[in-house]
C-alpha cells in the first residue's frame, strides 16, 4: 500500500522571489469598439443585441500571427481599459491593420435582399475599415508580476486576474523551448490557447500501425492557473494525456455535432522566421443550408486565405475526405481533426500509465524551477478509506458461494422493501429482443434472490418472498420504439414539433402501460442511438415521458446487436440502475476513528441545467435537494419538491420533476411564454429555496455536500475566494455562522476537474525502484496545520478498467511492448474536500457550547470520503447523494409549449 501521493500541481517559490516579466500592450479603441459594435449589431434582428464584439476570432488570428505576440487580456470586446494585447515588442502597424481589417469583414450581415439596407452595410463596413488607419492605439510599458496575489477574508490566495492568461502563456512558452526525451526519442510541443489556460500538443503527431490501420496520435499536456481554499500560493495545474487525431477515410460526424481541428500553417509574413509555435483552434460543422461541412463561425481558417494566397488551405470537405494527407501535411500546410469516442472505435487507447505520467512531470517540474516548485506530496489522513462493504470477491466453495449470494439478495430486498414500504415492487418490461427479456428476467431473480422459472411468455408474473411482493409484466415495445415523426410546420419552431411529437408517444406509452401505486421501474429495450439517423428522432425522452405519466421510473437496455459487452451484464447493470431510481440504495455503515452522530442525515443539492440544445431542445433549470437517513425504516432516500413544499420518496420526485418538464403551463420554465429568468434572478431563487432547505433539517445533526463547480454560478458565495471557515455566505451579505442555519450543521464542498482542471491529477510515487501507481484513501498535504480543512478524495482503479502493466510508454512505446499505444489507460480523477463547516473549537465557543466535544475536519471529510464507495456501485465520482442528485437529471425533460414563439436566430 502506498503511504504518499504525489499531485501535478505547482506554486510560487518563496525563495524564488517574484517572477517579473515586461510587457509591451495596447489596449483595444473606444473609437474602434463603438463603430465595430454598430456593425456587428447589424447582423442581428432580434431584440436582444449582444453585449461585445466577438474578439475571440481575432485575438486567436493575432496569436497564430503576430509576430512578437504573446497573450491577450479579457474584456476588451465588452468595453474596458484593461491592456488588450501583451507583447514583447511593439507590432509594426502595417502587420496588425490587415489582420484587424480580415476581422471586421466579418462583422456585417454576409447579404440582405433588401437594396437599400444592404448600401447601407457597406457605407458602415467602409468607415469601420477607414477608422482602422485613423486611430492607431498606442503602446505602452507594462511590468507584470506572475506571482502577484492577493488574500481572501477566509486567507485564500486571489491571483492577479492577469495571470489565469498570462501565467499559462509564458509556462506554455517555457516548455515548449525545451524538447521532451523518452526512450531516446525527442518530442517537441505546440501552444494551442485554450479559454482556460493552454495546451502543448506534440506535434507532429506520431504513428501507430496495427495490421493494415495506421492511426495518429500526440502527447497532450494541459496548464491551467487554479486557487486552493485557504491556500496562500496559488496553484499550476498540469495534466496530462493523449490526443488522438481521426483517420477515417471519410471522417463521419455524428448527426448534430461538430468536430475540432487544430491547423499548422507558416506565418504568413514574407520576413517571418519560419518558427512554428502555435497550431489554431477550428471548428467543423454541418451546415443545414449548404447540405455540406462548413468552418464554424469562429474558426480561424477561414481569415487566413485572405493574408497568404499563395497557398492553399483545407476546406471542411477535403479534410474530411482525406484526413491522413493533412496529417501529414500539404504545401507546408498540416491539419488534423480531434477524435471523439462519437467518431467511433481508434487504434489508440485514451490514457497515459503511471510511469509515463511520472516522467512527463519530471520533465514540466525541471522546466519550472526556479519560479515554481512541486506542491507538497500528500500523506493519509484517516486510517480507514472505505466504508463496511459485502465482500466483493465469491468464495471458491459452493456453500460460502451460496451463502454470500444470500447476503447479497437479502441486503437488496431489504432496501427495496423499505424504499416501497411493504407495498409490492412492480417491475415493467418493454422489450424488443426476446434475448434481451429473458436477461431482465434472470437478472431480476438473481438481484432479488428469487426463485424465477426460465422467460417465456409475456404477461403477468408474481413472487413473494418474506414481506417482499414482486410483480413483473413483460410485453413487446412494437412501434413504440420507432424514431420519433417531426412534423415541421410554418411558424412552428422545431423544438415546438420535437415536443409535440414527445407529448404523442408519451400519451401511447403511459396508455399502454396504465397506471400503478406505487411507483414502479419500466424497464425499455431500444435501438442504438445510430439507428436514429434523423435529428431529435431517438424516442427516449418520449418513452421516459410516457412511463413517468403512468407512475414509473425508467431504465434503458440497447438491443444486442447495437451494443458492446455481455448481455447478461448490461442486464444486471440496468436492473441496478432501475432499482437506484426507485430509492432503493442507502449509504452503508461508516468505519470513522470517532462517531459524528448516530441520527447523522446527509443533504446534497445538485443545480441542473437543460440547454436549448439538449434532448428536447428547450432549456430548463431544476434545483435537486436530497435528504438520505441511512437509518430510515422506510424511504431513506427523500427529495424536496418546492411546488408542494414537501419531502417526497426519491421516486416520487423523479416523477415530479418529469410531470413539472412535461407542463405546457409550468412558469418555471422559459416554454411557458413568460420572461426567461435573469442571472439575477436565477440566484436569488437559488439562494432562497436554499435557506429554505437549511431550515428544514435543522431538527438534527446534518451534514451538507455540495459540489462547488456545479452550484456557484447560482450560489456566488461558494467560490475559492467566498469561502470563510464556519461561514457561509449569501449574495450581497456579510459571512454568517454556518451554525445559524444549524446547530450541528457540517458542510463539506467537492470539487473535480470538470473542463477548467480545477484538481490535480495524482499518482503514487512509491519507494526507491518501486513503479508508480494508484492507491485509494484520504489524503492531506504532509505540511498541513492541524485546522487543515482540505483534502484530497481517491479511488482504486475500477475493474472496468482491465489489467495494464503500470510501467506501459505510449507515447513513444517500449520495445518490448511495440503495442503499448493500443492499451486504454485509466486516467485518475480525485475529488478535493473542503470541510468549510463543522462543530470546530471556534465554532463552538463561538456559539457559546461546552455540550460536545469538537470535530476533527479529517473525521468529516473520512464521513464524506466513503460516501464514494457503496456495495452496488463501483467506486463513485462523487459521493452517493450527489450522485443520486445528479441523476435526476435524466428526469428534467423540458418541452416547449405549443404557443411558444419561434426565436429568431442573427442574420448571416
């Protein structure tokens, strides 16, 4: 077992001293932004304008050709006098006027019918362009120093707002100086500026073959500036990985969905150097209107012709079409399109193993110092990492066998009877395979432990075991199953026709099924997603839909021939997914070295967003609060519904999130015709049905979880620099004492790495000669002080993840493992812990109580910490009310109401 886990995270030395770079910048015209805007603001018809210019096109078409160019700041589209541009040295004018004026033809509308309107664009397109040459910004001096930080209240350290692009800029820059060495074999990075931080991608990219396939693929090493609650450095967050690039001969976007790809070109300047640095960001897209691939709106490619005609840049078509002759570049011009698992299988496995990630940070670490060092390795801070679980391996002897099997079944019947109440379990299958039927049917017996005979006939089937009742009815899915008919009609928009014809196949599945009390789980065979071609046709929104209007909760099972793995698996996993719907899942008993509370209650919130460009094409917002009592008789696992102002069984609030989805009427919801809620708005409600919940359980010990990402955009006071010890903050107030919503309120805040790199990746280093690995616990920086309040959260490597040697290269394979670039690395993912709230020596004197003994923050985050492994479930991302609340997602399914007006969209 490895005692110490090292992260991939770094900090200002101390020793070091600042760490000052000179900058010359400009900042971007108010002449400019005032006649830009009113150009850009011609492209739209609709009321709401937008509130900048779209400058990211070219900031990224100065940074891919500037010379000298190093960074761009923030804000300069929206009106600010903060520097725009950061460069080593003054731009000549004559080089920035033609890619400025590239950009602004791109402002106006592309063409108007109208004569008269259409004179008028190009009068305005004219002055934007003269204006150009007539107010030249001037540049100025600019010292910035790249550790510059300033306290929170709470002591966390705030970074100059400059560094979250900056600071990456120049490491980016720093690394990619200096060629990284494996196995004899060098490897050079580009810059590819992401929104937050940058990337270095090893370019070009490397080979694999296998049989008659070659595939591409490339290092990838990802920077990202990040604080730390109550840290006072901040942190450098490096990750790494693989990129893989399509191959395909035609490469096939799935329907929907664009595709990125990263292009190589030479600067387009006659006295350029010829030094490549950078490789820029575009995206491809399926335009309805042309019938073809286009370069999205922002995609750099599409300026470049204009400034280097002597050569010849890929059109969407041809990059498709030939993705492998790009690879490899034409005319000193290379291209490649970022794989996604949509895409299909790859030859490349995603991940990098322990060993390789180990060296690749070595080799970040040299390029660092003197100006950063290595955050401090992490001890273990509780001895015990995981809760009392069933053991997970069946013994070889049959009557231990059949004994643990039993063990098993009657733990499930045990929660299913509490979560139903002794009422009978009803169980629907809707199938479509008659294989896949009888693997319902044989899973059903064996999670339960029941005595079922072999699957047959459809109808109605019963068993009783103990208290337990079940009741399964079979019968095929038939039409049910097919794609979803859109009927698009004038002045209907296409989310009003999706929803219309959501509203019929649901009517059709709730009347076949009929309703039951209580809920039951319906259990639906459908066809694989490609087998829905069409836009918006796959009838699964619909059938959940149909299910939650006759009482179910609903699980989905793809048909053999459409999905991977054994059947008999995929079946247990669906019948395991039904029953989590149905509430019949509890945290298991705890192994802490000191007892919080025996009536310990956990409340986990979870902020759901549905985009317009979701299942059903209609945004929504749901706020999902959890209340689980592990030591609940019957339902253990409650939900708030905030329209009856109740706690209600898990599966009942599922169904009445869908039922509040499916309302034509429901004022929540942008569809009902009023005003869409402001930001304002949104956190303002936010925060009230908060404090609300708060004082709903404050009738005993609570211990509240939050993930931090998913909630401060709508709870601002939940953010690094918000954060206060035994605080809690709400917009526009001062800090309140956690315990004023509480007496024996705890609260513990979670953070992953979602898309912004907020965690660290991790490995454990081992001792001497040992090779790096993987080890599940809690973990604690070795320096940290005795009220130390954050902690980092791991799991072991799930089974999922197969057997890979933990020394296996892939970038630049071993030898003797010529295939190492195949295997699928299991890339370690932790969860950072903040004990923000607990019963702590100063919480308690200053509340005034001598009635307890105070927590240990380690305590509290072991409690939460083995909320992450259940006997069901592998180890989770997060802890099960989380992931309980999370999922209710599946359940916000907004439909635009008939009477909705048809958004218009910005003139091209």
């Amino acid at each position: 077992m490895y005692q110490l886990i090292t992260t991939t995270a770094y900090e200002p030395d101390p020793q070091a001293g600042p760490w000052t770079e000179q900058y010359r910048v400009i900042s971007f015209p108010e002449k400019w932004r005032t006649e830009f805007m009113d150009l850009y603001r011609r492209r739209w018809r609709r009321r709401e304008q937008p509130v900048g210019l779209p400058i990211s096109k070219l900031n990224d078409l100065l940074r891919a050709t500037a010379p000298g160019m190093v960074a761009t700041g923030r804000g300069a589209g929206t009106g600010t006098d903060a520097p725009w541009i950061y460069a080593s040295a003054d731009m000549p004018a004559e080089l920035v006027a033609p890619l400025l004026a590239s950009w602004v033809m791109t402002l106006p509308p592309g063409t108007d019918p109208n004569a008269e309107r259409a004179a008028d664009h190009r009068v305005a397109l004219e002055r934007a362009l003269a204006l150009i040459d007539q107010h030249t910004p001037r540049w100025r001096h600019e010292s910035v120093d790249l550790t510059a930080v300033e306290l929170s209240l709470g002591g966390t350290a705030q970074p100059d707002r400059r560094l979250y692009d900056l600071l990456p800029e120049r490491i980016g820059a720093r690394l990619a100086a200096r060629p990284l060495h494996l196995n004899g074999t060098e490897l050079s990075f580009r810059l590819v500026t992401r929104d937050q931080g940058v990337e270095l991608v090893s370019w070009p990219p490397r080979s694999y073959t296998r049989g008659r396939r070659t595939w591409y693929f490339s290092g990838l090493v990802t920077v990202t500036v990040q604080t730390v609650p109550f840290a006072m450095r901040f942190r450098v967050h490096v990750s790494y990985g693989i990129r893989r690039w399509a191959t395909g001969s035609p490469v096939r976007l799935p329907e929907g969905r664009g595709a990125t790809a990263l292009l190589d070109a030479p600067l387009p300047w006659p006295d350029a150097d010829g030094r490549r640095q950078r490789l820029t960001a575009n995206y491809l897209t399926f335009d309805r209107r042309l019938g073809m691939l286009a370069w999205g709106r922002q995609s750099l490619v599409t300026l470049l012709p204009e400034l280097d005609v002597m050569r010849a840049y890929p059109k969407p078509v041809e990059l498709a079409a030939e993705p492998v002759d790009w690879i490899e570049g034409r005319d000193g011009i290379a291209a490649g399109i970022v794989h996604s698992t949509a895409m299909g299988p790859h030859g490349v496995g995603t991940g990098l193993m322990p060993l390789e990630r180990s060296l690749l940070d070595r080799w970040v670490e040299e390029g660092l110092r003197p100006m950063l060092r290595r955050v401090s390795d992490l001890e273990r801070a509780h001895r015990r990492s995981k809760p009392v679980l069933l053991p997970t391996v069946r013994p070889k002897d049959p009557e231990e066998q059949a004994i643990h099997s039993q063990r098993r079944a009657q733990a499930r019947r045990d929660a299913v009877h509490a979560t139903l109440d002794g009422q009978p379990l009803h169980v629907d299958v809707l199938w479509q395979t008659e294989d896949t039927r009888d693997a319902l049917v044989a899973a059903l017996s064996e999670w339960l432990g029941l005595q079922v005979g072999p699957g047959g006939a459809d109808g109605e089937h019963e068993w009783r075991h103990g208290d337990l009742r079940v009741v399964l009815r079979t019968w095929p899915l038939r039409d049910l199953g097919a794609p979803l008919k859109i009927a698009r009609e004038s002045g209907i928009s296409r989310a009003q026709a999706l929803a219309e014809a959501v509203r019929e196949r649901a009517t059709r599945t709730a009347a076949l099924l009929g309703r039951t009390d209580p809920v039951g789980l319906a259990i639906v065979e459908t066809l694989g997603s490609e087998r829905f071609p069409a836009q918006d046709s796959d009838p699964k929104s619909a059938l959940r839909h149909g299910c939650a209007a006759a009482g179910r909760v609903s699980q989905f099972i793809v048909v053999p021939e459409d999905a991977d793995g054994p059947l008999s698996e995929r079946a247990r996993s669906t019948l395991a997914d039904g029953m989590r719907q149905l509430g019949a899942v509890v945290p298991p008993d705890q192994r802490l070295d000191e007892e919080l509370a025996d009536d310990l209650q956990y409340l986990s919130l979870w902020y759901i967003r549905r985009q317009a460009n979701g299942p059903t094409r209609q945004a929504g917002q749901h706020l999902v609060a959890l209340r689980i009592r592990p030591r609940e008789r019957v339902h253990p696992v409650h939900g708030w519904d905030d329209s009856r102002k109740k706690w209600v069984p898990y599966p009942q609030l599922l169904l009445a999130i869908a039922a509040k989805s499916i309302a034509a009427d429901d004022p929540s919801q942008p569809c009902s015709g009023r005003t869409a809620l402001t930001t304002e708005e949104q956190r303002d409600e936010v925060e009230r049905q908060i404090r609300s919940l708060l004082y709903q359980v404050r009738d005993r010990p609570t211990l509240l979880l939050v993930n931090s990402g998913n909630l401060r955009k709508v709870w601002p006071g939940l953010s690094n620099g918000q954060l206060v010890r035994d605080m809690v903050t709400f917009c526009g107030e001062q800090p309140t004492r956690l315990a004023l919503h509480g007496a024996d309120l705890r609260m513990v805040l979670f953070r992953d790495a979602n898309t912004r790199g907020e965690t660290p990746q991790w490995y454990a280093p081992g001792e001497a000669e040992e090779t790096p690995g993987f080890s599940a616990g809690l973990w604690a920086a070795r320096d940290a002080p005795p009220d130390n309040r954050v902690f980092f959260s791991t799991v072991g490597k799930p089974p999922t993840a197969g057997t890979v040697r933990r020394d296996l290269r892939k970038l630049v394979p071993d030898k003797n493992w010529p295939h190492g670039p195949a295997a699928t690395a299991w890339n370690p993912q932790a969860l950072e812990l903040t004990v923000l709230g607990c019963l702590s020596k100063a919480a308690l004197a200053a509340a005034g109580r001598t009635d307890t003994s105070p927590d240990r923050p380690a305590v509290v985050a072991a409690a939460a910490h083995q909320l992450r492994f259940h006997d069901e479930y592998h180890p989770l991302s997060q802890p099960l009310p989380l992931h309980l609340a999370k999922l209710a997602e599946e359940y916000v399914l907004p439909l635009a109401s008939p009477q909705a007006p048809t958004t218009e969209r910005p003139s091209e």
